[in-house]
C-alpha cells in the first residue's frame, strides 16, 4: 500500500510540474505578444528569487555546507545555457522541431545516469519510455499544430541548438539527482540561484541589454513577468523532490505532457480545432508513465567508494536523515549493507548467542554445587 501511495505521488508530482511547465510557456507567450524577447532575463529573475528565498533560509539555519562550493558554478552554468540555447532555437526551427528534439534528453538521461549513477532500469521502465515518446509523435503527427510546421530561417542551426540544450538538460538533471541524494535540497537551490542569478546578469548586460532597455513596463508585461517568476519558483522548488525520489528519467518523462495541457488550454479557452490523435497520444503518454512509475524505483548503486547491494526497498540518504553526520559517512540503520558485513554480522549472533549459553550453564553449576558437569 506504501508503495502504491509513493508511484501515485510521484505521478502527481511529475503532472504538477508538467503544467507548471504550460504556465510558463503561455507567459512567455504572452511576453512575445508584447514584443519582449529577453529569456535571460526572465531567468535571472528565477535564479535571484530562488538565492534570496533559499539563502536567506540557509542563513538563519546556520549550518555547514555538505558540498563543496565550487561544485555549484558548474552546475548553474550548464542549465542557465540550456535554457538558452533550446529557446534560442525557435527563432531559426519550427516549434514541432523543436518539441521533437527535445525528447533527445530522455535518452540522453537514461545512458548518463546508467553510466553515472549505475542506475539499474528494468524492461518496464524502457516500456514506459517508448509508450511515452510514441504519444509525443502522435501528438505530431496529427494537425494539432499545423500551422507551425513550416520551416525557420535556419532549420539545421535550430535543429543543432536543440540538440545542445536538451542535451545540456540532460547532463544538469543528472548533475541535480547525484547532488540532491546526498547534500541538502535547500543548499543545492540557494547556491544555483546564487551563482544562476551571476552568470545570467552577465548574460543579459552582453546579450539583451538593448531589449532591456525598449521594453515599455506596463501591466501587460509586469503581470506575465510575475506568473512566470512565481511558477518558475514553484518548478524549481518542487522538480528536486521528484529527482531525489524517482530520479530524472520520470522527471523527463513527466514534462512530455507539458505540450498536451498547452493545447487543451488552446482547445477549451480559444476553442481552437484540436486534431482526434490528440486525445490518442495523450492517453499513450499517461499509460507510459503509469508504466514506468509502477515499474519500480531503478535501483542506483552509486556509493561514492564502496559497493553495496540494496536491502529492502528504500535507499536512505544518511547526511539527510542526520544532519550531524558528515558526507561520505554511514549511519549503521542504513538499509544497505556489503555482503562482507552480512558475514560478520551472522557471525556476531552466533557467537553471542554461544557466549549466551555458556553464561547460564556457569550460572546453574555455581547454584547446584553437586553438578560438575558443562
């Protein structure tokens, strides 16, 4: 039952994230119909919000860091430049292309964590991926955004930026599940919203300064600014918990729903003509992520140096169950044991339980002093 309650959670969280993910297209959208182009921008005014909340919150909880510093300037810069890159494609490819291509992190997001993380998937998980990305091309394949079919000003040089941002999602999301398993979710958001909030300022002083400038600030761009802020917060803070606890493949999978919920929007308030295979590849996707989730948690075998199989069904994070502990350090209620240990300790209650013995057998000779006998 436990178990049932953690996949349907995890289901739950992936489809919040997923129209969090709408809410932030439309808002662009509505930024683009005002004639403001500045995604920089848009994601420095995450990253700043995210480094007050976060590190205000880290501040006045006045404890040591559980990771080097030094490894969140890494981690920034890749996703601040996937972000780039994948919106900077749709001024030179279509949006079919572009949503097409983005499902490149999926795989890209299997071999990463497979080779990385020695993530385990089972036939169900793969399953899941296919009946996932199957729905996407039905989504294509059908009408549903004909009108967006034609081809950009540089259809390669689109298509190859796509190929670099997702693949740079893919290495930051692999980065943000080796990360969030073993330091604080509240540290990890702090210092990326720090150092993200840098290196986009820099960004935007040499790249969308004179957009900065033209931008006539009115209700029609504060108000989608401010729905873009607050669902970009709300993403970044909730997509950590659906890592630590499903990994990034689920994440990736969970967002390919994000492109169904924009066109429900479009077809129940526009009332715009929504193709029948739409209804189809929804259903396919949902039944993939069903699939997937209901698969099993992939076991991951990362340990930093010392192999260990899985006990039971949890992996428990022993710097996150005891913030006393440093990290690379065990706690002995770990479910995660060396077959070594499994040896010593057997041997341990054999021999207490000898020792045992012995005891009250000394213990009954010294009461019945005719007996001499072990």
């Amino acid at each position: 039952m436990r178990k049932m309650g953690a996949r349907l959670k995890a289901l739950a969280l992936g489809q919040f994230l997923s129209v969090l993910v709408t809410t932030l297209g439309y808002s662009s959208s509505l930024l683009v119909r005002q004639g403001v182009n500045v995604p920089t921008l848009q994601s420095f005014m995450n990253y700043f919000v995210l480094a007050v909340v976060y590190g205000s919150y880290l501040f006045f909880r006045k404890k040591p860091l559980k990771a080097h510093w030094y490894l969140y300037p890494c981690l920034a810069l890749v996703e601040v430049e996937a972000n780039y890159f994948t919106i900077k494609a749709y001024q030179y490819t279509s949006i079919t292309s572009v949503t097409l291509l983005d499902c490149w992190a999926i795989p890209c997001v299997l071999v990463l964590t497979a080779v990385i993380l020695h993530t385990r998937y089972f036939r169900g998980h793969y399953l899941g991926v296919v009946l996932c990305v199957l729905g996407l091309m039905l989504v294509l394949l059908s009408d549903v955004h004909a009108g967006d079919r034609d081809g950009g000003s540089n259809v390669l040089l689109g298509d190859f930026l796509v190929f670099i941002g997702s693949t740079l999602y893919a290495i930051a999301n692999v980065y943000e599940e080796f990360m969030v398993k073993k330091n604080d979710r509240a540290e990890i958001l702090a210092f990326l919203g720090f150092f993200g909030a840098v290196i986009t300022a820099v960004q935007v002083f040499i790249l969308e300064r004179n957009e900065v400038r033209a931008i006539h600030w009115n209700s029609s761009v504060i108000i989608p600014l401010l729905i873009f802020s607050a669902s970009q917060l709300s993403f970044s803070s909730v997509f950590l918990i659906l890592i630590q606890t499903d990994g990034s493949a689920m994440f990736n999978l969970s967002l390919l729903t994000s492109d169904m919920y924009a066109v429900a929007i479009r077809w129940l308030i526009f009332h715009e003509t929504v193709d029948y295979l739409y209804f189809g590849a929804f259903a396919t996707v949902a039944v993939g992520l069903v699939v997937y989730a209901y698969s099993g948690e992939p076991p991951d075998e990362f340990d930093g140096n010392i192999p260990y199989e899985r006990v039971g069904m949890s992996l428990v994070d022993p710097v996150a169950s005891d913030p006393e502990l440093a990290p690379g350090t065990f706690d002995p209620s770990m479910e995660l044991v060396t077959s070594n240990q499994e040896k010593v300790h057997a041997l341990d209650v054999e021999l207490s339980v000898q020792m045992y013995e012995l005891h009250e057998t000394l213990q009954k000779n010294q009461q019945s002093p005719g007996r001499t006998t072990l």
